[in-house]
C-alpha cells in the first residue's frame, strides 16, 4: 500500500510539473508574431475551404473521411490575431481564441474587433488544451498549411520505417506485419493529409518508439510511462481517437515483457494512463478558471454530459441505443476491401499456425482480447460523440484488430520467447 501511495504522489507531482510546462510553453509560443502566421494561414484556408468540411479521399468510404472542420480550428487558433479586450498574454493562452462567428460558439467570450484595418470576430475555447500550438504556431510561420502537410507526410513515413526497424532489431520482427496492417486499415494516407487526426498517431507511434529503445527503462517505470501518454493525449489531442495512444503501446508492452501477472499489469498501466489523461483535463479547468477569474469546469462538465448522453445534436427528442453507437462505428468494415483485408489476416495467421507445427500457448492469449474490449467501454461512456462522430472514432477500432493479431502471434511464438 505503501508503495502505491508513492507512486501516487509522484505521478501527482509530475502532474504538476506537466500543467506548468504545458502553460509555459503555449505562453511562449503566443509570443511569435502573428502577421506572418495570418498570411500563411490565409494561404491555405482557401485551398482546403474548396472540399466539405468531411470531405472522403475514397467516395463512398467513409473510413476515407479527411475533417477538415477540426483542421480549420486548428488553423484559426493557431493564427487568429489577438482582440485588444484588456487581457494578458497568459489570459489569452487559457482563452485560446480563434476566428468564428457567433453562430458556433464554442468558449465564454465572443468579440468583434479591428485588426490591421479589417473587421474580424472570434470566440474563445478554454476547455482544450490546444498543446498542438506548441507545434502549429512555429510551423505556420515559416510554411503554408499545404507545405504543413507534405511535412506531416514525410515524417510519419519515417516513423513507420523507424519502428519497423527497431522491431526487427528487438527481434520481434513477427510485429511488422500486424503494423503493416495496422496502418492499412486505419487510412494511414488519411491520417497523413489531416493534421487532427495524425495527433493520436504521432503519440502512440513515439511512444513505441521510446519503448523499444528504452526497453528496460520503461520496464522499471512503465506506470511514469504511462501516465505522461494519458497526459500528452489530453495535452495535444482534440478528441479524435485518444484511446489508441494507450491501446497500442500497452499491446505492444504486454507482448514484449515477462510479467505473471499481466492483467494486473494491464490494469495498473491503464490506471496511469487514465490518471495522466484525467488530470491533465483537470489541470487546464483548474488553471483556466483560476487566470480568468471564471468556471471553467461548468462548460466543461456541460460538454461532458453531452458527449456522453443518448442524445442527438443535443436534441432531447432524438435518442440513440448504445447498439447504435456500435453498429455506426463497426459499419465503417462494411466494404468488400475492409472484408478482404480481414481475410487475408485470417489467412496469414492460419500459416503461422501451421508453419509453428500447430502447437500454441492458448492462456497467452488472455491480456490481448482482455485489451480488445477497451473501446466498447469507451463507446458506451462517449455515446453521443462516438455517434456524431463515427468517422474518425471508428479507428478506436484499431485495438482489437491490432491486439487480437498480436494475441495470435504471441500464442504461437511464445514457447520459443
């Protein structure tokens, strides 16, 4: 109990230290001035306001669906010029305003205002951390959105061949393939030309990364590990497909490691990473109303209560079953390549299992479909979202894919490890 209690205490501290580090850099970030930033922004936004705001690469997939909606406020929080109100910089960094209109509301503040002569409005979103500025401010001042992306395509390349040679160096290389596939069903050509959704993506993939370079390290303190993923998800993140970030890694941990008891593992990591992910949210409420003198948790708790109701666009009179937020999701699979795909896995293990001599360890499989059912009880405490938002929550989906594969190999592979 003891030794639970410490470890509480010190994820409280860094805890602590993240909120601090994560203020301080969005502080100095807003420092950057903004004109330059402005034309970069205004460069792009009118190349990517051509196509709907869910626009599909692939017509009729809906796996293929590209939301440049959240993009766009990414953008416009990234490079919307600060309203003269009064307020201090530290102020301004908790608001985090962004270019709207007063039909979309999304924080407590809305202000028309002047800015280089021209007449601008925008409102303000306290309850997201928007760590990704930390990222996006830079970037758009030296580069366009279009450059952005051709950028975020070619390191996400390099991150999957970083982690498929560091597989193949921890001699795990029977992992590449279940990557490989990974990235297939997941639209990782999607993932590329979106800067929301390659949020999730960058961190659960550097966060392997990290695990297998620093193997044993993360060994001795995989609950530090995990806690700073929960942390960077809420930091970073706007609530696109946050469960992969513990998903995967933790698939990934549990398969490479030699705990007994792995369920018990299992739970502990995702206890941290819950902790992490929690209390970061926490963290920016608590600062938020602190700075600005209001409740940030009201609107916050209000935007919970909406996510996760039965309701419909918020109307009361339009109910959804959680069957329904299932159906929505798992539909996503409903085409002839998706069902192809799942073929070729089938058939790929069913060699596994017969060039092995057909001997498997079954109880190996045990942590993997324990992890499986991770984003069903995600799904059913993020209804409404999960609902609205199929077409990019789907990928939570990824989990049981990704696990149950890894599950399959580590049944067949783990006499001989």
């Amino acid at each position: 109990m003891r030794k639970i209690t410490k470890y509480f205490c010190e994820m409280f501290v860094i805890l602590i230290l993240g909120g601090g580090i994560g203020t301080l850099l969005l502080v100095l970030v807003y420092c950057i001035p903004i004109e330059r930033i402005f034309t970069n922004f205004s460069s792009g936004i009118e190349g990517m306001e051509r196509d709907d705001n869910w626009y599909r690469m692939i017509y009729d997939y809906d796996a293929s669906t590209l939301d440049n909606y959240t993009q766009g406020l990414m953008l416009k929080a990234a490079a919307t010029p600060f309203p003269q109100n009064g307020e201090n910089i530290i102020q301004q960094t908790m608001r985090v305003y962004m270019l709207n209109e007063k039909s979309d509301i999304h924080g407590s503040k809305y202000i028309d205002y002047t800015w280089n002569g021209k007449s601008y409005s925008c409102d303000s979103y306290e309850r997201y951390w928007h760590g990704y500025l930390i990222f996006l401010k830079p970037l758009l001042y030296f580069f366009s959105l279009h450059d952005i992306i051709f950028l975020n395509i070619v390191i996400q390349l390099f991150l999957i061949y970083a982690v498929i040679i560091f597989l193949q160096h921890k001699n795990i290389g029977e992992l590449q393939i279940p990557f490989v596939f990974l990235w297939i069903i997941g639209m990782q050509i999607t993932t590329m030309f979106n800067i929301d959704l390659s949020v999730c993506f960058y961190i659960y993939m550097i966060s392997i990364l990290v695990l297998l370079i620093k193997e044993r390290f993360i060994f001795r303190y995989y609950h530090y590990y995990f806690l700073i993923i929960g942390m960077c998800t809420a930091y970073f993140d706007f609530l696109t497909w946050p469960l992969v970030t513990l998903c995967i890694p933790l698939t990934v941990y549990i398969y490479i490691s030699n705990y007994k008891n792995k369920i018990k593992m299992i739970n502990f990591a995702s206890l941290c990473w819950g902790s992490g992910y929690i209390g970061m949210w926490c963290m920016k409420w608590g600062l938020a109303s602190m700075i600005l003198q209001e409740n940030i948790f009201n609107n916050a708790i209000a935007q919970f209560l909406l996510r996760s109701s039965l309701f419909i666009n918020g109307d009361a009179s339009e109910n959804i079953l959680y069957k329904d937020v299932l159906l929505k999701n798992i539909g996503i699979f409903g085409k002839k390549m998706f069902v192809l795909l799942f073929f070729v896995i089938a058939i790929w293990l069913l060699y596994k299992y017969i060039s092995s001599g057909g001997k498997i360890i079954k109880k190996r499989m045990i942590p993997f479909i324990f992890i499986s059912f991770y984003p069903f009880i995600w799904y059913f405490f993020t209804k409404n979202h999960s609902y609205e938002h199929y077409w990019m929550t789907w990928r939570e989906l990824l989990i049981p894919i990704f696990a149950l594969v890894c599950g399959c190999l580590k049944s067949i592979y783990g006499k001989k490890q």
